[in-house]
C-alpha cells in the first residue's frame, strides 16, 4: 500500500504521513490509531514483535531456495 493509499483509507492527510516517514515527526495516539485502522490491525499487533524464526526452519529454507 503507497502512503497515498493509507492517507485515503485512514482519513490522515498525505502530508502527515509523509512527515512521520522521512523526517520521523511523531504521531499523537490518535493518529496511530487511524492509520492502524487504515491498515486492518489493531494497535496492538502494530507494536507486536515479530516472534524470532525457528533456527533450523531457517536453514531448511536457505537450503530449499
């Protein structure tokens, strides 16, 4: 999804997305929540870590490839 794709679908102008993007302005709670609702997820799994790949899966894949 561009940036203007989610300032469309989330009602948060363009340019503050922007901002946030390249010059890393900080977004209020609210405007994180809009763009979370843009994107289909909710806050919580926005700041969710991703879990840490399985060692041996991850050698099994580089095998595959």
């Amino acid at each position: 999804m561009s940036l203007y794709q989610l300032a469309k679908v989330s009602g948060v102008p363009y340019s503050t997305i922007k901002a946030a993007r390249q010059r890393g302005n900080q977004l209020t709670v609210e405007t994180l929540y809009r763009l979370c609702q843009g994107l289909g997820v909710t806050m919580g799994e926005f700041f969710e870590e991703p879990e840490e790949p399985n060692v041996r899966e991850t050698q099994i894949s580089k095998i595959a490839c």
